[in-house]
C-alpha cells in the first residue's frame, strides 16, 4: 500500500571514504521506498560530486559547507524554498548546521541519527569534548530537543548516553535497528580484480580493516598485538584499507620500525566490486575500535559470509557473541592478541561453521531486506 509521506534525508557527504553512513543511507532509502515512502537527500556535497545509480532517488548536493561546522547559505536558502515539499526530515549526523536548521525551519518534523556523535569516546579528547561541551549547552541539546526523536542504531549505543559527556535527560531517544540489503555480486568476478589489484595477498591468509584512519578505531591496539603474535605465527597478513591521513602515515611508521612491513598490506580507501571482492577474499574483518556506536564494515563482513574480530566497545559486539560469528575482546592489545592467536588457530572445520554463523547473524539481525524497523516506527509516528 502505497503511503505517500515524503521524507527528506540530510547527510554530510554521500562519498564513501568518510564512513559506512553513505553506504547505509543509500541502502535504508532504497528500503523505505519498498514500504511506500518517497525519499530525496540532500547533501554538503559540490555539485555533480555524489550520485547514485538509482534514479527514483534524487541527490541534492548542495554544497560545500564552510568549516569542520559546514555552514552553508545556499543549503539554508534551498531548504527555505522546498521546507513544505517533505512531511519527514531525517538528520543524518550532529555537530553539524544541519540540526540547528532543522531547529529553524523544520519545527516538529524532523528526526537526528546520532551516528555515534554521543559516543563516550569523544570525553577522551579533551579540548574537542570541552568545546562540544560549550555548544551543547548553547545549540545542540536545544536542537536534539526539539526534534521528534534522536534515532539510535541498537540498545548498546542507547546505554552509552547515560556515560557520555553530556547530559541528554529531556531528549526523546528510539533505537530502530541499523543494517544493509544483502549485496549482489559474482563472487568470480569480484575476487578476480582483487587478486589483479593485490597479487601479493593471492594464497595468504588475511584479515582486512576497512574504514577510516581514526584513533577511535584502535588500529594501533591491532599492531601491538600483531607485534606480540608474530613471535609464534609469521604466516598472518593484514590488508589495511582507507584514506590516507596523519594517524595512517603514524601506523605505517610503526609498522616499519617494529618489523611488521612483511605482514600488513596498505590500500587507499576501496569501494564497489573491489571492496567485496576484497572481503570474500580474506578470512575476515578486524576493528579493534575504542568506541563505535554500531560498526558497519563488520556487517558488510558478515553479509558475505565472513566473521569479525572486535571489541567489547563496538555496538553489536553482544549480536556477533550471540551468534558466534567471531570473536570479541577488550579493547586492549594483550586481549585483542589472543583473539587473533586463537582465530588463527581454527582448522577449516571451525572456519565453515564461523562462516555460517556469520551469515545466519547478518540475515537475522542486520539484512534490512528482512527486518527493518525504522519504516514501521515513521509510519506509525507520522
């Protein structure tokens, strides 16, 4: 039955490099049109820069914002204009113009994911927290406030708020669930290009990290541990996929002046058939993050079949426990080396059955085409 609402999302970016929300929204938005809703986003992209091969969905990209803050008057203007087009407006993201907009000119329409903006993490950058601490009290509670309801990905992000650095008492808060539609690809094809792109991981067994080179993400927690296991294993390789940036250039110094330049394997940020093939072929995702409110590439892993390693700091870690599609430790590189020393240890008996562990996890919990909640929750809130 058709439902006819319009709902407008508002995202920062839709390039992919900057993190699994470009990939989920696109995913989501295709999803909430099978359940008869309309769906356009909005975007501080340049013009032109992001588009999507799915034409029933239109990207405006109006950007660039101005600053880490992404002021924009043309994207104030734009929204202006087209305010009364939408019945529902989803913010993707806080910190940002967008959710004082949203204040401004949307009323009592609109929605914020958080998107781990909240994540206790944050406390431990202590200039950062303190000026979020300052515009909180003067813009961002107010804004959140004011909003329908701050949307919320799984109950592990929702407990979070209550050690975070601010106080979100007053604050309507709803956990609808998070995931992607199950990708179609020839596994064929895709591994072949991987392998043409990488021809010196053919025939090892490795383990990947997709995603942002961010402290947050714990990947030096991963080379210490890889440092410590290496006396006993020299047959275990990493493929580390993702922008370059500072805390990338810091990782790879480390890994050449601790003798791990053998066993770690460097990427730029990868995507499409390339980023799956790179999946299907290794034996599975690490993210050793110090705080992650959900943790996407692990999904993506699990949707092809592939278990994860992570720690007791990322949202889903209790699902992937659960199921026993990986393993979970601390967020530390003495326990996160030996959930890698054991890993290693798995004949290929234990692999198969991780690996359909990991698959009935993914359809079970995260395969939006399934179990998405976050249509029935707007529609009933309409």
């Amino acid at each position: 039955m058709k439902n006819n609402l319009k709902i407008l999302r508002i995202i920062q970016t839709l390039d992919p490099k900057w993190g699994g929300p470009a990939h989920a929204i696109i995913d989501s938005s295709i999803m909430l049109q099978k359940k008869g809703f309309d769906v356009d986003i909005l975007t501080y992209d340049k013009k032109n820069k992001i588009n999507i091969k799915d034409k029933k969905i239109k990207i405006f990209n109006k950007g660039p914002g101005m600053g880490n803050y992404n002021f924009s008057w043309n994207l104030f203007f734009w929204l202006f204009k087209n305010k009364n087009k939408y019945d529902i407006y989803i913010i993707h993201g806080i910190w940002q113009f967008s959710t004082l907009l949203a204040r401004i000119l949307l009323k009592d329409k609109y929605y914020v994911f958080l998107h781990g903006g909240l994540d206790p993490y944050f406390q431990s950058e202590f200039i950062k927290s303190i000026k979020k601490k300052i515009y909180w009290f003067f813009f961002e509670k107010t804004n959140l406030k004011y909003s329908r309801s701050v949307i919320l990905t799984n109950e592990f992000e929702k407990k979070q708020l209550s050690k975070t650095f601010v106080s979100t008492v007053g604050i309507t808060k709803t956990n609808v669930g998070y995931g992607i539609i199950k990708p179609k690809f020839n596994k064929k094809i895709v591994k072949n290009l991987f392998y043409k792109k990488f021809p010196n991981l053919k025939n090892k067994n490795f383990l990947i990290f997709l995603g942002r080179f961010h402290k947050k993400k714990g990947c030096f927690v991963l080379f210490n541990a890889i440092k410590k296991i290496l006396k006993k294993n020299k047959e275990i390789y990493f493929l580390m996929a993702g922008s370059e940036s500072g805390y990338k250039k810091d990782l790879k110094n480390f890994s050449l002046s601790n003798g791990l330049e053998r066993n770690i394997f460097w990427s730029n940020h990868i995507k499409g058939n390339l980023k799956w093939g790179a999946i299907s072929c290794s034996k599975g995702m690490v993210l050793p993050s110090h705080g992650e409110n959900f943790g996407l590439s692990l999904v993506e892993s699990l949707s092809c079949s592939k278990p994860v390693l992570t720690t007791r700091k990322v949202g889903i870690h209790s699902k992937i426990t659960d199921y026993k599609a990986g393993l979970v430790s601390n967020d530390t590189p003495e326990d996160f080396a030996i959930i890698l020393q054991k890993f290693y240890k798995y004949n290929n008996k234990q692999l198969k059955i991780l690996s359909k562990n990991s698959s009935n996890c993914f359809d079970k919990e995260f395969n939006i085409s399934k179990k998405y909640f976050l249509a029935e929750y707007l529609r009933l809130n309409k």
